[in-house]
C-alpha cells in the first residue's frame, strides 16, 4: 500500500485493488481565508484526479473543493458516501455532476474487489456539519485509518475492522474562537493556550487508544494569507491563535510518549506499507525546504501571502452582490422563522436574544418568541458584527451552514454574556428544515438516562451529555469536576450543572450515598 500526502487533509491511498483519492483541497476556502500549510498547488492533481474511487469525509469546505474536483476528477468516479441523516453531501456532489454514488453503511466493511474499506460516520449535531467520518482500509498487505477530523465515540468497533499499520488523525483546530472574539488580549491568550493544550490531549488520548505503530499529524493548520487575517497563522503573532503545525504536534508527542513513532506528514509525503515495514520519501519538497517551512514560517507564510493576493482578490470579486439592508432582513426572516418554530430545543436553549450588525443593518432574533426584526435595544447574549456581502452570498446561496462558510472565514467579530452556547452555534449550521428536525430529535433522544456507571467515588450517567461517549472510557474526575477526554467539556458533579455551555446537565451523586437523582433539566429540555 502507498499514501501520498495532498495537503491538509488529502491522500491518495493506491493498494492492491485500487486508489482512493481522499478529501483534496487546494482552495482558498472559507470565502479565500483557508489555504493548505504547506502550498500544495504543484501535486500532480491530474494523476490524483484518476482515481479509481473518491472519498470525502464531509461537507466542510477545507475537506470539500469543488472547484479542484470540476477541474481534475472525472465525472464518472465511483464516490464512497458516508451514511448521514442528511443528504446535503450527496445533494452537494450530484451538483457536480457526480452520480456514481457507492453508498456505505456506517461501520461495515465494504469489499471493493481486492481492497476494504469502511466508512464510520458521526452524526451528532457538534460533529462537524452535521456529520464527519473516518476511513478504514485494509489490501491484505497493510491497514491504515484515515480518522481525519471525526471523534469517534467507539473506538473498539472502529478498530475491529483491523488493526492499523498507519494512523492519520487531525491535530490541528478548526474553529473561530479565541480569536474573533470580543475579549481583552490576555484572555485570549489565555483561551488559546487552553485550547491548544485540550486539542493536544484530545488527539493524545486517541493516540494511545488506537495504539498504532506510525502516527502522521494531519488536518491543518490552514495558511492565513488575507492581509486582515494573516496574525493568526499558527499560534499568532502575538500568541493568541490556536492552529498548531504538524512540527509542532510531533515535538508534543515526542515528549508526551517517547515511544510512539510519528512522521511528517505534507504535500508528497509518500508512504509505502508492506507486512509491517515502512518506507517513507519525500517527492514534493527537499528536507531543506522542509526545515525552512517549519523552522523560518512566519518568513515562508509571508512570501505566500505576498503572491497569492490574486487568489484571494478573486475570491472576494466572485461574491454576490450586496443587498440592501431591507433586503437582507426579509430574506432572514422568510428563512429562519419557521425553522424557529420548529426549533423548540433550540430556541429553549439559547433562551435569549442574538443580535446581528451586517453592514447597514441591526438586527435581532429573539430565540424565546421565534422572531426576526430590527434591533430595539433589547438586552442580547450574543452579538455579532458580519460584513453584509459574506451573508449576501450566503442569502444567494442558500447556504444552510454559516459555520461552514462565514465563522470558518474568522471575517467577522462577536462577543457574548456568559458561556459558550452551542444550541446556537448548532442553529446557525442547521439552516433547513431536514436538518432541524433531525437535530431537534436528537436533542429528544439525549434524555435516555437509564444506564449508570461508577467513577472514582461517583456514580454518574455512563454516557457523556455533550456526545454520548462512555464516560467510564474518556471521563476524568478530579476535585468533584468531571472532564470528557474526547471535547474537554466539564461538569461541578455535585449540581450536575455543564462548566462549559448551558444545557447540558449530568446526573450523578458520591458513591454509596443511595439513589442517583437527577441534577438538572435533561438536555432535550434546557
């Protein structure tokens, strides 16, 4: 088996019953703010393109290239789908032109002649757009899993597949905070620094579960090269940004678990596994050119940025047109009010109103009342500041994932009284009717509370409130604060009450103090 490394989260994988071209992104994505670290322009995407089959893990933009794919991949191409609740991925790649459609089924190995594989999709409403997936292929000759951005919550059917040779897995953030946000300097150093740290853990944790012999960092850091958004490459200029390199990673990990062989992972890394060996060369950059990248970026981002500018400036020329502000108002409000409605979960979730300054126009959603109007001054407990041609494209568009295209782009601000609220962070990603039913039911099913399990002196809910993974396997407690491995969300387990976003209570009680009661509204009903 042979993987060649495509930037960021791309792969080409050739094995003995075929080729699977992986996630290929060039971009810029996210309205021109993502460019793949290292440059990865100079690939050969025609002999990519000529894939026997193609694989994309999710719908988000720096996973997803439409552009590269029109251009490079034949119309034709077998496409392994993952099994999501919704078709928008599918809807997305018929667009294309794409409809050789091989549907998987979550977690079950599919035989592609000479080659399995096996797609296991995550479906919840924080898995990225409502949806990630993981790939999984064995050849007779060696394993690898591709885990991509996914957080898979059982790790031991995942690895019943087969025992992998190789392990790729992200390790770089792909989120907004700290960084847009209305904080003073030193709390948003602070916050990245913590979030960092929790993205290390995170991806550490998973190391040493999946206990695979070569570990290859992937799945960022995006390249910054607008003039606006070039400080936050990497940690930032001035500390205060979250997007650790692969370099970085593996010095992490070296000193974490010395024992654990991880690699380089960038544009050309070509990988050859066969009964247990491993071979590794680089085909697209000199390890000369790799020690400046790594050892002089902030010199090697510059000189990117200095020529990509064109990139960037027609990005920014092929948005729509910017609607007046009466304009944009109506289009929100015939949109979101009757997802509102239909959003009960939700609307009890965010339990306040939002308000959105875009270009001319002020604007409120009152979550409680389901409304959408111009802001009269009411108290708010988010506020956003979003340039009015991002939402007039995303109006044109239809764009049902602001997540995945405006917060991506860190081209706006925001600010906030309190926590992080992520009914309305889910919200903002779920803008069709199909997406907040199925979300809503979700929500519905999360009050199943029936199974119980001791840890350390407590007795808790076995299933994490956020995602539902099994607290016995990813929780922490540590003076009376229970810690999820898997997103480094907290609970106080004496009140049961989320530390890190409102609605999420846990049930639990001290050990031998009797009954469980229950310590909070269930989360179907925050």
């Amino acid at each position: 088996m042979r993987i060649t490394g495509l930037g960021h989260a791309g792969m080409f994988i050739e094995t003995a019953g075929g080729s699977i071209l992986c996630d290929p992104v060039v971009g810029p994505s996210f309205f021109g703010s993502w460019f793949p670290f290292p440059d990865n322009r100079s690939l050969d995407w025609e002999r990519f393109g000529a894939a026997d089959y193609l694989y994309i893990s999710h719908r988000h933009r720096d996973h997803f290239d439409p552009a590269l794919l029109r251009r490079h991949v034949r119309a034709d191409i077998p496409v392994l789908l993952p099994e999501y609740p919704t078709d928008d991925l599918e809807q997305d790649l018929r667009r294309l032109g794409y409809e050789n459609i091989v549907y998987t089924q979550a977690g079950v190995p599919l035989d592609l002649g000479g080659v399995s594989v096996m797609v296991t999709p995550l479906r919840a409403p924080s898995d990225g757009p409502i949806g990630d997936s993981s790939l999984s292929v064995d050849d007779g000759t060696a394993s690898v899993l591709n885990q991509n951005d996914s957080h898979p919550l059982d790790l031991e059917k995942l690895l019943s597949f087969s025992a992998p040779d190789a392990y790729f897995t992200q390790v770089s953030g792909a989120i907004w905070w700290p960084m847009v946000y209305d904080l003073p300097q030193d709390a948003k150093q602070n916050f990245a620094q913590l979030k960092r740290d929790a993205q290390n853990k995170r991806a550490m944790y998973y190391i040493d579960k999946v206990q695979a012999p070569h570990v290859f960092p992937m799945a960022g850091p995006p390249m910054f090269l607008r003039e606006d958004l070039f400080r936050f490459n990497g940690w930032g200029l001035e500390d205060d940004s979250i997007f650790t390199d692969q370099a970085q990673f593996l010095e992490h990990m070296a000193a974490e678990s010395p024992d654990q062989k991880g690699y380089l992972f960038v544009p050309g890394t070509q990988i050859d596994l066969a009964g247990g060996e491993i071979e590794i060369t680089q085909t697209l950059y000199t390890d000369a050119e790799i020690a400046r990248i790594f050892g002089d970026k902030w010199a090697y981002l510059a000189e990117q940025r200095d020529s990509r500018q064109a990139e960037v400036q027609a990005e920014v020329i092929s948005r729509a047109p910017v609607l007046p502000p009466e304009e944009i108002l109506a289009a929100i409000k015939e949109w979101w009010e009757p997802l509102l409605r239909r959003a009960r979960t939700i609307r009890n979730g965010v339990g306040g109103n939002v308000r959105f300054r875009i270009g001319e126009l002020d604007m409120v959603v009152d979550f409680p009342k389901a409304k959408v109007r111009e802001y009269a001054g009411e108290e708010c407990i988010y506020w956003y500041t979003i340039p009015a041609d991002l939402v007039s494209t995303n109006i044109a568009d239809h764009e049902i994932d602001w997540s995945n295209s405006i917060f991506l782009s860190m081209q706006f601000e925001v600010g906030r009284s309190g926590k992080f609220n992520e009914f309305l962070t889910t919200f903002l990603k779920c803008l069709s009717r199909d997406r907040i039913e199925y979300v809503e039911n979700w929500y519905a099913e999360q009050s199943d509370q029936t199974e119980d399990a001791e840890i350390g002196d407590w007795t808790v809910q076995r299933r994490c409130p956020h995602l539902r993974a099994d607290l016995t396997k990813t929780g922490k407690i540590e003076d009376g604060v229970l810690t999820c491995a898997l997103h480094d969300w907290k609970w106080d387990l004496a009140t049961g009450k989320c530390l890190t976003s409102p609605g999420h209570p846990i049930r639990a009680t001290r050990a031998g103090e009797g009954a469980i009661i229950e310590t909070g509204a269930p989360a179907a009903s925050a």
